[in-house]
C-alpha cells in the first residue's frame, strides 16, 4: 500500500527544521517549536499538518519579521536549478514540503510588510513553491503584488517565472480564492501572454492550469485566447492550449471544438450498451460504444461520456468524464471500450438509484444508456 500523501509532513522533517533553524540561529528555541510541532501530528491531515507547524513557527521565531525571514531564508537549501519536483530537506538545508509551513508563516506574518514577505517568498518558492503564501498578500496588497510579478515573469528562475503563473490562478486547489480574479481575470492576462512559450515546460503547465481556471467562469475568455494565439502556435503552445482547453472540450463548447477542429456533428450512427445493468458501489461499469461512420470523409472526434449521478433528494447531478480521441475513417465502424470505476471519492458521495449515462461526440449528445447503482 502506498504511504499516504499526508505523511510527506513528518517527525523527521519537524525535527530537521528544528536543526537547520538552530544551526542559523543558536538562540532558536528547537524544544519548544518540536514539543508544539509534533503534538498529535500523527492524526493530523496535510493541511492541518502544515498549519500547525506554521503555529509553532510563529510561537518560537523572533516577532521581529524581516528578522524572522531573514533566518528562514538562511537556513533554506540552495536553490533549484530545474523543476525542483524531487527536492527535499537535506543536510544542505530547508527545502521540499517543509516550504508549506514556512509559506504559511510568511503569508501571516508578513502581511504588515509585503515587500518583505514578497522578497521572502522570491527566495522560498525556489525551493519549494510559494503558490499558497502569495495569495493572501494578493488578496489584501493586489496592486503591489500583481506589480511584482510582472517583474517576476522574466525571472531566471523558472520557479519563480511558474509561481508568476501558479501563484495568481483564480482557483487554485487547495489554495485561497481569489475571488477579484474569479470575477474579472483580465489584471493576469499580460502575464500569461508573456509565458505561455515559456522555455520551461513546468511554466507552461500552470500557464494552461490558469487558462483551465479562467474557463470555468470565462469561457469566452479561453476561446477569443485560441482565437488569437492558436493559428500557426508552435508544437509547445499548441500542448498547452490544448490542456488549457480540456474543461470547455468537456462541455461542448461550440467556439473551443470549432478552435480544435472538432465542430461538426457526427455523421453516423452510435451505440452505447452499459454492462452489468445492475452495479453495487465499488464494482466497475463497462461502456461500450459502438461507431458507424456515414460520411465519405474522415471525422475527428472529440468523444467524452457524461455519468448523471442520483443525488440524496433525489435529484441528479452531471460528472462529464474524459472518453476517446478518435479519427474516424470514411464508412469506417469501430467500437471503443471502456471500464467505468463506481468508488466513492472525498468529493462526490455514491447514492443509490438509477442513473443515466449519455455520450457526447464533438459536444453533441449521441446515445444514451441507463444503470441501477445498489448499496
């Protein structure tokens, strides 16, 4: 089984923050920042992990802040010279999922003096990522720090060039929202504009991530941006359009699967057949889907499957999940299998009851099929 996620915040990362604050700082209370840090940390989640440690960072760091950055900054490992996935705390320093607290302590102390967190953060997010920190200083100093990472944007660093990106998202997971971003995405626009052919390709990712997260309130937003920055992208672009437009391609959006090539209807018949009819939660659902083409002509195919979940009044809620990709040939029949998981997750509860399943092609509902979900 593997190590849960939760774990990667430990006694032992505890107790090495401890000795690298201790190492820059000989007056550093180790003791008392362990005794707090460490007290039912094992039955803690990750980001209740992560707040508490940043509790007792607050408890035993001087209460003097650009005193307090200072010493974290010295105690950080040297920075990373790539995308800093594997980092880790070592004998070198502080870095890896110990930055989680430390971010969490600079966004709350340093909210008094934002050039200073800011500069902190600069330092932080090279050895971890500062997404997190820097949304609370977005939130309460928009001006100056949307004004920092403009200058950020050109930044050597590509950490520090993806926390420009990442740090902004409207919606970040896990993160605050920022809800004056939620309603108007322009102030971020310039800055995605800037690194969207980004050299590194981490940079790039969280640039698609932020256009994905505009889509969900903006999607006209996303689909005037392939307007404009599709036609003759290079390869890279191209990827990361294409990622940035994975949610509007799941819904059907008429303007994104026209940007893609995917506007037409299908020209031919579809099948859909569901097995078992009868399914206990847990168990698998077996789509299969069945394709004749009518057309003379080749047809791409955008193809995802929307399962309607019963929801506890009754009611059903839609979950559109990703299919097939597929260029069907002229006159060509094909059939597409797929195995559905039924399990619970922390974000949607499993209800009994009947529930549809509808298949889209290019947005465009094309067949449709009925199970009975039992306890």
């Amino acid at each position: 089984m593997a190590e849960p996620f939760k774990n990667l915040i430990n006694d032992a990362l505890v107790q090495a923050c401890g000795q690298h604050l201790r190492r820059v700082w000989p007056a550093f209370d180790r003791t008392q920042f362990e005794r707090q840090a460490l007290d039912g940390l094992a039955g803690l989640e990750m980001k209740a992990r992560a707040m508490q440690v940043a509790d007792a960072l607050e408890a035993t760091l001087p209460a003097d802040f650009d005193r307090a950055a200072g010493l974290i900054e010295r105690a950080l490992a040297p920075a990373a010279s790539d995308d800093g996935l594997g980092l880790r705390t070592s004998a070198a320093g502080l870095a890896g999922w110990i930055g989680w607290p430390l971010g969490e302590f600079i966004a709350r102390r340093g909210l008094a003096e934002p050039e200073r967190a800011l500069l902190a953060l600069h330092a932080l997010t090279q050895r971890f990522t500062a997404e997190f920190a820097i949304r609370p200083l977005l939130v309460q100093h928009f001006d100056l720090t949307l004004a920092t990472l403009g200058q950020w944007r050109s930044d050597p660093s590509p950490h520090v060039r993806r926390l420009v990106s990442e740090g902004s998202r409207p919606r970040l997971p896990w993160g605050l929202r920022i809800q004056r971003l939620v309603a108007d995405p322009s102030p971020t626009l310039p800055l995605l504009r800037h690194l969207q052919d980004d050299p590194s390709e981490y940079v790039r990712r969280s640039v698609a991530n932020h256009l994905n997260d505009i889509a969900k309130d903006h999607p006209a937003v996303v689909a005037d941006w392939l307007r404009d920055h599709l036609p003759d992208a290079p390869p890279e672009r191209r990827a990361l359009l294409r990622h940035a437009s994975r949610t509007l391609v799941k819904q059907g959006d008429a303007r994104v699967l026209k940007a893609w090539g995917l506007g037409q209807a299908l020209r031919g018949e579809a099948r859909l057949s569901l097995s078992p009819r009868r399914v206990a939660v847990g168990a698998r659902l077996e789509l299969v889907l069945e394709l004749t083409s009518t057309s003379a002509r080749p047809q791409a195919l955008a193809i995802d499957y929307v399962v309607h979940h019963v929801k506890a009044n009754g009611s059903t809620s839609p979950k559109v999940f990703k299919g097939w990709k597929r260029t069907l040939a002229p006159h060509e029949h094909c059939r597409l299998v797929k195995s559905h998981p039924l399990k619970p997750v922390t974000t949607r509860v499993l209800y009994p009851g009947e529930h549809r399943v509808d298949v889209q092609v290019n947005g465009k509902v094309v067949a449709s099929g009925t199970f009975r979900l039992t306890a």
